[in-house]
C-alpha cells in the first residue's frame, strides 16, 4: 500500500511540473501598427513588425510597454512556414488585437527590439517550430498589468494621430 501511495503521489507531482511548465506568458505581447514584408507581399522573405511590444522578464511578468519594430527574415527552407505565420500576424493586427508570439512559459526568445530611427538591416532569424506562433492575446490584459498599459499606450499614441 506504502508503495502504491508514493506511486500515486509522483504522478500527481509530476503532473502538477508538467501543468507548471506548460504555463506561464508568452515571450511576447503586442499591438501592431504596421507591417513591412520584403521584398514584396507575395513572397516575403523578411518581416518588420512596429508596434508597442511588452517583453516576458521572468515567466511570470512584463516589462514596460516600448515602442519600435522587430526585424525577422525567414530561415532557408522554412520560408513556407514562416509566410503562414506572417499571414497569421497580419489577420490579428488587422482585427485590432493584442498579439501574443512564442510558446507560454518560455521566455527566452529572441526579440530584438529596433528603435524607430534605426535603419532596417542584419534581421533576425524568424523562430520556428511548433511551439512559435502569432496567437490572439486579448486575454492576457486580464492577467498582466502591462498588458492593460500596453493597449493605454497604444490608445494614447492613436488619439495624438
């Protein structure tokens, strides 16, 4: 009986790991204000993505919302993969929602924030793979203050146009 206790109890604890792990915000949250593919829109094969971003500090909150672009190009051989999720990216921004980009509760990807007086240049790798996705993050201002600041600032930045 004493094992088949500390059986059941592993189980469950490692349930609960794999619940916690899966968890968490993703990498990063924005609100777009435009959208630049080159060398054209029929064949990308670079995406510049402006906007007010919010950046995953520690798997459980945000930063400052911070405004500029973030500059991808699509990696030899996944440039299909990497056009459905640009195209996925283009249907959220124009449905005016906060956009959430990676897998929840893995913070570390690579998000290179460019200012806006910085000239577009060496982009970024796009990153793929099944857990890295443009996804609606209209939840996640429930959750997240900065996410609420986020849609603020953007409001703000819209009403001085």
């Amino acid at each position: 009986m004493t094992k088949t206790f500390a059986a059941t109890v592993l189980m469950i604890a490692l349930a609960v790991t794999a619940e916690v792990k899966a968890g968490g915000p993703p990498p990063v949250c924005m609100v777009v204000d435009k959208i630049v593919l080159e060398p054209d829109e029929k064949t990308p094969a670079k995406i510049q993505i402006w906007g007010t971003f919010i950046f995953c500090k520690d798997n459980a909150s945000y930063g400052q919302p911070v405004s500029g672009y973030l500059y991808y190009t699509a990696e030899k051989g996944k440039e299909e993969a990497c056009r459905k999720e640009w195209a996925k990216l283009q249907k959220l921004a124009a449905d005016k929602h906060i956009v959430a980009l990676g897998s929840c509760g893995r913070p570390k990807m690579d998000g290179h924030l460019r200012k806006a007086t910085e000239t577009p240049k060496s982009p970024n790798a796009f990153p793929s793979g099944d857990e890295v996705s443009f996804t609606n993050g209209d939840a996640y201002e429930r959750d997240f203050p900065s996410a609420k600041e986020l849609l603020a600032k953007t409001a703000l930045k819209t009403l001085k146009r």
